[in-house]
C-alpha cells in the first residue's frame, strides 16, 4: 500500500531525529492511512484515506 491518501494526496514527508547532542539522523513521517469503504450512487466504494480527510468527510455528512 502506498503512503499517499488517494483523496487529499497527502504524502509522506522527511525530516530528522534529533539526539540529545543534536545529531541529525533521516527520519520519515508517514499519514495515517486507513482503508474505507461506504456507498456512492448505490456502489460500494473502498479508498485509502488519511484520518484527516475522514474527519472532513464525516463533517461534510458525506459518509456516516
């Protein structure tokens, strides 16, 4: 499964771990993604999403 939410393309994003003498080490920050499922025009649909858009979503009264 790819790290990118197909609604929002939310992606992974780079960084660093920063140690305690601040020694800088690659470190990557993946979205929470889940899979989910509800109904569009009577058909059943399943998209990966990140939790965010899923809020949206669920604000929106687009999925229950």
């Amino acid at each position: 499964m790819a790290a990118r939410c197909e609604l929002t393309g939310k992606g992974k994003q780079f960084g660093h771990n920063v140690s305690f003498s601040l020694r800088r080490t690659n470190r990557v920050f993946k979205p929470n993604l889940q899979k989910k499922t509800f109904e569009v025009d009577g058909q059943k649909v399943t998209m990966v999403l990140c939790t965010q858009a899923i809020r949206t979503l669920k604000k929106k009264k687009i999925i229950a």
